[in-house]
C-alpha cells in the first residue's frame, strides 16, 4: 500500500482508536487524556485508572 494511501486510513481512525494504537507500540498515551480521550478510555486501553495532574 504506498504511503498516501496509509495516510487515509490513520484519518479515519478515532481518537479512542489511535490511541489504543499507540499503546499497543508501547507509546505513553497519558498526554491524550481531556483533549483527544477521556479518563473512562484511557482506563479502557490500558487497563489502569489515570492518574494525572488535574489542576
């Protein structure tokens, strides 16, 4: 598949779906949490609650 082509299947992936991607290559995905994923996701990925600087 050359790149391009790639390129638009990552865009229509969701934001729950890219970051459970990142975490299955082992990617910190803790900066995501109230912008791209909520907390009940992030705990659905990995399996953990988080544990973030809330403000």
């Amino acid at each position: 598949m050359p790149a391009w082509q790639s390129l638009r299947v990552v865009r229509k992936m969701s934001d729950f779906e890219i970051c459970s991607l990142l975490h299955s290559w082992g990617c910190p995905i803790e900066q995501y949490v109230g912008r791209q994923i909520t907390e009940d996701q992030y705990k659905q990925i990995t399996g953990k609650d988080y544990v973030g600087g809330k403000s």
